[in-house]
C-alpha cells in the first residue's frame, strides 16, 4: 500500500500538477487516489478498534516506573535461558519467525513489570506535543555528540507529530470517507468535492509520512537494524558493540523511569545507536 503511495508521489505531491488538470481528469486522479487511501483508512480503523492492539500498546506505554529496572531485571534472569535461545534461532530467521521471536521475548521480558512514567504519550489520540518531543530525542540520540540546536531532529518530530495528528484524523472521521459505494454513487460534481475533501484529509497524514520515507538516512536504519539481526554473520559485531557499551547501555536503561518523553526518546536513540553502530551524520 505504502509502495503503490510512493509510486505515484511526483503526482499526489504535486499541486501545480493538481491545478492543471480539468475537471474529468480531476475525478480520475482523485477517484484513483482514493481506491488507495481507503485501503489505508481501512487498515487504521481496524487497528484502533482492535481491543487487543489498544491493550498491549497502553500496557507496554505504562510500565517505566523506579521498580521498572529491577523488575526487568529478574524478568530477565529468570528466562535466561528462553532468551538466548530466541537470540541464538533468530540469525538466519525468516520475517515472520524472527517477529515471533522478538514477540515472545519482549511478553518474557516485560511481564509482570507494571509502572507509571512521564511520558503519557497517546498512540490512539492526538498527542502531538509528546510525539514530537520523542521524536526529537530519538534523532537527536542517534547523533555522536551532544548538539546544541538540532534542525534535523526538529523536522523528523514535525513529520512524526503530523503522523499522529494525520491518522487519528482520518479515524475520527471515518464516516466521511468509510462508505466507498455511498460517495461514489453521488452525481458527478459532488462526487468530485467529497473525493477533493477526502484526498486532503489523507494528504495531510501521507505526506508528513513520506518526507519521514524520503530521508534516506532514516531510512537507511532499520534496514542496517533488520539486516544484522537477521544475518548471523553481524552476530558477533552485534555482541561486541553490547559489551564495549554496556556501562553506557545499562545507565541509559536504568534512567529511562521518570524520563519525559524528550529524554526517554534521546535514550532509545542513543541505545540504537551503541548497539548496532547506526548514527545520524552531522
């Protein structure tokens, strides 16, 4: 879906383009805009009605308080012997095994480790003060030295706080937007309003998202990220970063109850960063 987006964005991004076209060929560029957001609107509006999602994100957003590393700790040392073995199998896992693996290991280490923090953010409603906030921490925690202003990482946040402000949107609305054969069914010139407004309103959402995509750097991370933990050859090089950071590491970790959201942000960056040898160049 996101591929199909892409494919098109010198289109959809282009308003002289928009401008210029007549009204027939309006309604084909938004009737053809709209066959893939909705597809994108239905997929958000599954994931925040899923009672079983909105559980397990709320549940793993409130478990960062002072008993959270001592918790985690035992957690870990009483599935010690679980843990390694899921690290052990996942070189060389397919896509699917090595989600399962990180599924179970995240339950083994986080079970029973219940706690409040200061950072409240909201995956299913508008919060876009914090997630700009970790947003910013986050990038600015992928850098290798302290910077003291940081364009790059104010304009990852803006993008990632106009994502938040974008999907729930577009969920909050839904009844505008849901019903495909009701809007298409109109006479023509209302057919091209309603299709007008839609595409805006999914506007908003997609293109805060594909600067997000169109920072090749950024984008460049979780693909180093993915790769190393799925090569068994970067095994090693994943272990060696661990042990020549792990005081650095475990103070991070250690710090992260009681963190606002800029810090617990800068925090996970700088994590990323000491484990898999990623950064962010100046």
């Amino acid at each position: 879906m996101f591929i199909r987006v892409e494919a098109v964005r010198p289109q959809w991004t282009n308003q002289t383009y928009i401008n210029s076209l007549n009204a027939g060929n309006k309604l084909l560029f938004y009737s053809s805009m709209f066959a893939i957001f909705w597809n994108l609107g239905i997929l958000l509006d599954q994931l925040f009605r899923n009672a079983d999602v909105r559980n397990i994100i709320n549940q793993l957003v409130g478990r960062l308080d002072d008993g959270f590393t001592a918790q985690l700790r035992d957690n870990v040392m009483n599935n010690i012997q679980s843990l390694y073995l899921l690290a052990q199998t996942a070189p060389g896992a397919s896509c699917k095994s090595l989600g399962i693996r990180g599924g179970i290991a995240l339950r083994k280490v986080i079970s029973s480790v219940k706690a409040t923090n200061n950072c409240n953010i909201s995956f299913f409603g508008y919060d876009q003060p914090n997630w700009y906030n970790i947003s910013y921490g986050f990038m600015e925690g992928l850098y290798n030295q302290k910077l003291q202003n940081c364009p790059k990482c104010a304009s990852f946040a803006t993008n990632v706080q106009g994502v938040n402000r974008g999907y729930v949107y577009i969920v909050e609305v839904r009844d505008t937007w849901i019903n495909k054969d009701a809007i298409l069914k109109q006479s023509i010139f209302i057919i091209l309003a309603s299709l007008t407004s839609i595409f805006l309103m999914f506007f908003d959402f997609y293109i805060n998202l594909d600067r997000v995509f169109q920072d090749e750097t950024i984008m460049s991370i979780p693909n180093t990220i993915v790769t190393m933990l799925s090569d068994p050859l970067n095994q090693p090089i994943v272990q060696t970063n661990f042990k020549a950071k792990m005081n650095t590491i475990t103070v991070l970790a250690a710090t992260i109850p009681g963190a606002d959201c800029k810090s617990l942000g800068y925090r996970l960056g700088a994590i990323v960063r000491f484990i898999f040898g990623v950064s962010y160049p100046i």
